[in-house]
C-alpha cells in the first residue's frame, strides 16, 4: 500500500500522523510525507516537521521518505498524486468554530474533489480501529473503495458494519418496509438493493473479516450520523462520485459532505464505481457550497 500524508507543523497534521501509523501499523505500507510551504524562509522548520514524523513512524518499522517543496500547497499535492499512484491521500482537518456544526476548509474541499485515490480525513483521530461504518447508499457501486477498507480493516483486526439507510415511505407501504428492515431477508432477496449489499458484503467476507449489514430508516444524513454516535465507531467510510466529461473531478454529495462536517472523527471518502454524467450537477453542488459559505460566514 503506498500512502501519501500531507503534513506540516500544525496539531491536525500531526493528529494525521498518529492516526496513519495506527491504521497501517506492522505493515509493508510505503509511507510519503510531503511538506509544502509557500515561503522559502519557512523551509527549514517544514523539513524538521517532516524529519520528526519520519522518526516517528519508522519506530514502527515503517518505510518513510520525506519529500519537501516550495510552492502552492494544494497544487503540489495534486502534482504529487498525478507523478505517483497511491492508494491513500491522508490530510488532517480541524473545526472552523468551537460551537455546533463545522467546516471543512475550501483547500480540504478543493483536494478531496480533485485527486483521484481516496482521501483520509482526519479530524482528531485515535489511537486504534476497532470499529469501522462503511455507509452504502445510492446506486454507485462501493466495491472498488472496499479494498482499501478490507486491507485496514484486516491490518487492525476491525469489525466492519455495513449501513443503508431507507428513506422514510408513504403510510401504505410501511407494512412492506418493515419485512425490508430485517437485514437478513434483504440480503437474501433477488431485489436490487438486496444484491448491492449482498455483493459489498461479500467483498469484505473475503479477507475473514467480521461484517454486520444493519438497516435504519429515516432521513438518511440523520440515520447516519445516529448510527455513528450510537455505534462508537473509530472510523467511517463513503463515497464521492466523479463528474464524467471535461471536468475530471468528483463530487462530494450532500450525504458524504455531512458526515465530514458532523461525524467528529476521521472519514475515509472513497472512489464510488458511478459517474455523474450531468455537468449541471456539478454546479448545483458548487452552487450549494457557495451559498453554504456564505451562511457560514
């Protein structure tokens, strides 16, 4: 597995750190830290923040390299991803305010919707990965992104739950979502949503690992968040689809953007199978992220 972990001197670059060498600890992981500044007087403060996260993760028998730059941060990370396949971007994050809801900041946004392997984000982060929630919605397929998560999960010995969320139905069809709630049945059943999660769970049945289906009903973004909270989970996983033509960039939906901002621990975004083949879509969601700014502001 080759990670990318973007760092500098700051208390959520090194909440990243920790929580990198928790999840590929004892591993044949290859590590790249990269440090970018904007300023040529700051270089030598970047390098010794990179020095010591090398010391740091090389305790644990890790491979390291470190790899400084000058430049614009977030252009550098992209060139960085498009030099290097890597399997995992790692950024660390922290609150806008201390009361309520939070922010990502625009720069964590902008690297989320603009490099292609799946981006850790950590806000906070332990020291262990015993339960993971790996949210799957929607008619993307989640299958390629489970790899990485059949790795972590085998790397830390995690129990995997796999959530769907029903959204509420109208009062005549409760009858028949109340037998859809029962996990078993659904996966069971030859419906649609019964084969995708028969499938994702069978992904991450290969390596051994313990994973639950669970089902909830309700708002979907609630449901999750509940279930997060409810389930004590160290670690949550979803998925961003990418926008087809020109654009090449993916769009973190309104789901997924509010896991990021409410689940106060890391989320691992990954690469969904699906595209958005509608360009308007992406400017509904740019749309969106402005007016939310805004409102924030």
């Amino acid at each position: 597995m080759k990670i990318l972990v973007c760092t500098d001197e700051s208390e959520q670059a090194r909440d990243a750190l920790r929580f990198t060498k928790t999840i590929v600890a004892a591993s044949d992981a290859r590590i790249t830290l990269l440090g970018v500044t904007e300023k040529k007087e700051n270089q030598e403060k970047i390098l010794e923040a990179l020095k010591q996260g090398q010391r740091s993760l090389q305790a644990k028998q890790l491979d390291v390299e470190i790899v400084p730059k000058t430049g614009q941060p977030i252009q550098e990370i992209i060139k960085c991803t498009k030099e290097t396949e890597y399997d995992l971007v790692v950024i660390g994050v922290s609150k806008k305010s201390r009361r309520g809801p939070y922010l990502l900041s625009a720069k964590a946004y902008r690297i989320i919707k603009s490099i292609t392997p799946p981006v850790l984000v950590v806000i906070g982060g332990g020291d262990k990965v015993n339960r993971v929630l790996v949210c799957s919605g929607g008619e993307n397929n989640l299958t390629k992104g489970l790899e990485l998560v059949k790795e972590i999960g085998r790397l830390n010995k995690a129990r995997i739950t796999l959530l769907h969320v029903l959204a509420e139905p109208p009062a005549i069809y409760s009858g028949m979502i109340k037998l859809q709630k029962d996990a078993d049945r659904l996966l069971s059943s030859h419906s649609l949503l019964g084969m995708k999660l028969r499938k994702e769970k069978e992904v991450l049945d290969e390596r051994g690992l313990i994973t639950e289906v669970k089902l909830r009903l309700g708002s979907v973004s609630g449901e999750v968040i509940r279930e997060i909270n409810d389930g004590h989970y160290d670690l949550v996983v979803a998925g961003s689809s990418q926008v087809h033509g020109i654009f090449g960039r993916y769009i973190l939906g309104n789901v997924t953007r509010h896991i990021v901002n409410h689940a106060e621990r890391p989320v691992l975004i990954v690469r969904t199978g699906g595209t958005v083949s509608r360009v308007s879509d992406y400017f509904k969601e740019l749309l969106s992220e402005l007016i939310r700014r805004k409102k924030a502001a």
